[in-house]
C-alpha cells in the first residue's frame, strides 16, 4: 500500500508556504504565478461556511434593528441563546481547530494586566465620546439600563446581555470559527482584517466603525500572536463591562 503526501506549495523566492489559490507571496511579495486557484463558494467549503454563519449573523442583527419584534429583552434573551447554539454547532463542526486556542497559551500576568487596563481606558473614552457625540449632534442621551430596569437584578442581567454573552459567543465566532475558516485559504494578516471589518460591519452603526474597527484589529492581532482567543475574550469583557458600569453611574445605580 502506498502512501500519499500532500506537499504545500512554497514561494520559490523566500522557500514559505503558500496557499494553492495565492497570486503573490505574503511574506516577500514574489509573484506567484498565474496558476492560482479562483476561490469561492462553490468550491471551498470553509469559505461557504464563513458565509453561511455570517449571513445569519447579520440577518438576525438586522432583524433586531429593523423591525419592532425585540423591544424587551424578553425576545432578545432567547434570540441570544439561539445565536449562542449556532456559534456552538460551528465550533463543532470545527473542533479540531478550535480546542487549542481554547487553552491559555503563553499566558503572562503582565499581558493580562495589560488587557484589561487597555480595556478599561479604552472603553471609557469611547463612551465618553460617543455620549458626547449623540448629546451634541443627535441631542440624545441614551442609557442602556433603562431597558432593563423591570427585571429582577437589573444589573446582573444588563452585565450578562451586555458584557458576558457577546464577549464570549462573539469572540468564538469571530476570532475563533470565522477566523479558522478563512486562515484556510488567506495569511493571517488579511485574516484579523476581514473578520475585523466583519465584525464591525455587524453592529450596523455608522459612527460605531471608528472606534469598532480598531477593536476588532487590536483583538483579531491578540488572537494571531498568542493563539489564544481568552486575552481576547477578556478585553472584549472588560471594555463591555467598563460601559456598563459608566452608566450605572450616571444612573445612580453604583456610588
């Protein structure tokens, strides 16, 4: 019986592996060739799968935004839980990639100080602006406690559909499932790009990409240096959390 190999092509200029379908190497900037395979989503099952979960991301977001169906947060609980099972059923089908970047790796207490300070400071001076912004040029002051005021614990529910649930399905989509698929057919610079504008983009907020992009680079490239997706988790947590808390204060919840 004969055994089969499978040779990753390789730049003929820098001698580093290359994708089938790259045009020009990521690393030296050599052409590679005309030879490159058009990728799309007849043909890679990672690509049509990074579509297929995004479309539903975004479909559901805009069902949010555009329709009255999800004034409370009676609707929006459950809807979370229906997006936190399809970004499980994903994280499944792509295990064997996932499992190790949920380990700790190259933990570091001072990385970790570092996260959460950035986090915390970061978050602070996006709230402030933004609430300046609306204030100025909207003339409105929005509180994001108000819509949680007539359930039990207010506060924990608020920090849980706020800070805790998307810091932990979104970075699992995002810069776990998404991120995965694609470092299949793209380097891993362009990788933290697109899903940093995919994220972004998500929001569906205008004035939001100045400071969303930023955020998703900044933990897209934290994911790609320590193949890890926690320091990421826990920044995303950490800036959720630093607005919450800011707004409790302005309502006279904390302090």
């Amino acid at each position: 019986m004969t055994e089969e190999y499978i040779i990753n092509p390789t730049c003929k200029e820098c001698d580093i592996a290359v994708h089938d379908e790259h045009r020009f190497c990521h690393n030296c900037g050599s052409y590679l060739g005309t030879e490159a395979v058009t990728i799309n989503i007849f043909n890679n099952s990672d690509l049509r799968r990074v579509f297929t979960l995004y479309f539903v991301y975004l479909f559901i977001c805009l069902l949010i935004k555009h329709s009255s169906w999800f004034n409370s947060y009676d609707e929006l609980f459950w809807l979370e839980l229906i997006l936190a099972a399809i970004t499980l059923r994903f994280a499944w089908l792509n295990w064997p990639m996932v499992k190790p970047i949920l380990r700790f790796n190259n933990f570091k207490w001072y990385i970790l100080f570092g996260v959460v300070l950035l986090a915390a400071a970061g978050s602070l001076l996006v709230t402030i602006s933004v609430r300046q912004l609306n204030v100025t040029f909207f003339h409105t002051d929005i509180s994001y406690y108000q819509a949680y005021r007539l359930y039990h614990y207010p506060t924990l529910v608020m920090i849980y559909s706020i800070a805790l649930m998307p810091a932990i399905f979104e970075e699992l989509t995002f810069r776990g499932v998404m991120y995965n698929y694609c470092s299949n057919f793209l380097n891993e610079r362009l990788v933290v790009a697109l899903t940093a504008f995919l994220f972004a983009i998500m929001h569906l907020n205008l004035m939001s990409l100045i400071w969303l992009i930023p955020f998703a680079f900044f933990i897209g490239n934290l994911r790609r240096k320590y193949n890890t997706l926690w320091y990421g988790v826990i920044f995303h947590f950490v800036f959720n959390l630093t607005a919450c808390l800011i707004d409790l204060y302005r309502q006279g919840e904390i302090f």
